[in-house]
C-alpha cells in the first residue's frame, strides 16, 4: 500500500487513509487476480450448454420428424399432383380433359400453347385450332374477325407470306410457355382459368428484321364443359406480370433456329 500525493495533498477521504492500488494489466509481474468462483460456475454452465447444443444437432438425421407445435408446410399451388397428362389428340390438341379443376387448369395450359403456335398464322391450321378449342357457338363468332386480323399486310410485317410461311433460310418463332395457371372460379360445368405464361415471337434468320423477343402475358379463359371436353366460351389477355430481364446475352439468330428445330413443346397437366 502507498498513499497517494496526486489527490487532496495525500488526503483521501480523509487523513492517514491510504488507498489499495492494484497492479496496471500490462504489468507482466503483477500476480494473477482472484477469479469469483460464481463466475467459473457460469462459465462452466454455459461452455456444457454449447456443447449439449451442438451433440444434438449433429445426432439429428433428415429423417427426424418435425415438432407436433411447427406449422406444416404449405402445399404450392401449382406443383405437379402425378395426374398423368392426356394422351389423345385431336389436329393436334390435346383432348379429354378430366372433368375437374385439375383438367380445366390443364386444358386452358394446353389451349394457351397451341393458340400461340405458328399454326395460328396459316388460315387452314387457324381453323382447325380455334374449331378444336372453342365451343361452336365462340368458334364460328370468331372465324371472320380473325381471318381478317390474320391479313396478308400483317403477316408482311412479320416477314411471312401470304400463307403464313417465312422467307428460305429462316425461321419464324411463336411460342406460349405457361408458367403456372390459377382458378379464378369452378364448377362442374364451366370454371375460369387464368394461365401466365411467357411468349417468344420474331424471325430468326440472317436478314431478320425482327429479332425473336419474349414477352409476359396472363391468358384468362372461360371454359364450359361440352362434348365431354373443356372447350374455350371466350378469353381475353393482358400484359405481365413480367419479371426484370436477366443478364444472358443474346444468342445468334442460327443458335435460335437450331433451339427451336430441336426442343420440341409439352403437352401440360396438373
């Protein structure tokens, strides 16, 4: 113990009162401090808590079942049921579509890919796949307006000919992928299928003026079951939702020409 001059001229608290000064961490010589023993009682405490924690974890396998209290996970909506997809076709749609909410979800996701095919731009094919999809009634309402919107103008700007064809040595790209579908609405006999879907459309060639390019849609279709299928009473579309564009960069138009010769489309079910 020493007194310490620094504070009220040796004075603290009072007179002849000394003060403890106890050694400065850095000093390597100072002898080593009391550690509390509550305190190695906690530190031991916690350090077989660790490692209890830790033996736990790694003795848990995959299969452990989850706790009687943990929420179950949510079904996803759109995922695969193992319904086998139809197999008949008809001028090549697919057809006999279960009578149930899986079958309309099926049948508009089917419907949405043969409606943007490129069969869509020759008059014949038009024909057979609005016949095919749309109740008789919807089918014969729209064969005038259609062929009209099908003009030989139209098809100019996209490259094609009169009869839908592009010029030698390209290929002219039109295609509905859906994403995943939504009921809108259900019953026995009609139901209201919405499919989202993204879309590649343009001539891919060496002197293609119009590039192939995606776009986003939602296709809305109102069904109606008649003949012992899903059949198309009317639809309509709109823009998006559309995700940001990614980072890939553009393939040369061969490459396109290639892809689409080569991956060939899915006949979808729920």
């Amino acid at each position: 113990m020493s007194t310490d001059d620094q504070y009220g001229g040796g004075e603290v608290g009072g007179t002849g009162q000394t003060r403890t000064r106890f050694p400065e961490p850095s000093d390597p010589y100072a002898p080593p401090r009391r550690t509390p023993r509550g305190l190695i009682t906690v530190v031991g405490v916690v350090v077989l808590l660790i490692a209890a924690i830790a033996f736990a974890n790694q003795s848990r396998t995959p299969e452990t079942p989850p706790t009687a209290d943990k929420a179950p996970t949510a079904t996803n909506p759109t995922a695969a049921t193992g319904v086998p997809p139809v197999d008949g076709k008809s001028a090549g749609i697919p057809q006999g579509f279960a009578q149930t909410e899986q079958g309309a979800q099926s049948a508009a996701a089917n419907y949405a890919v043969a409606l943007g095919s490129d069969g869509m731009f020759k008059k014949n094919t038009r024909h057979a796949l609005v016949e095919g999809i749309y109740t008789p009634d919807a089918a014969s309402r729209m064969r005038a307006p259609q062929d009209e919107a099908y003009s030989v103008p139209f098809l100019a700007k996209l490259g094609l000919d009169a009869n839908g064809n592009p010029p030698q040595g390209s290929s002219f790209v039109t295609r509905a992928v859906p994403v995943g579908t939504r009921v809108d609405g259900y019953a026995p006999t009609n139901a209201k299928v919405s499919v989202w879907y993204t879309g590649l459309i343009g001539m891919s060639g060496p002197k293609s003026t119009d590039p192939v390019r995606t776009t986003w849609k939602t296709w809305t279709f109102e069904l109606v079951w008649s003949s012992g299928d899903w059949k198309v009473a009317s639809d309509s579309q709109q823009d998006g939702p559309a995700p940001v564009p990614g980072d890939a960069v553009a393939s040369p138009s061969e490459d396109i020409s290639k892809a689409v010769k080569e991956f060939g489309g899915f006949t979808y079910a729920r």
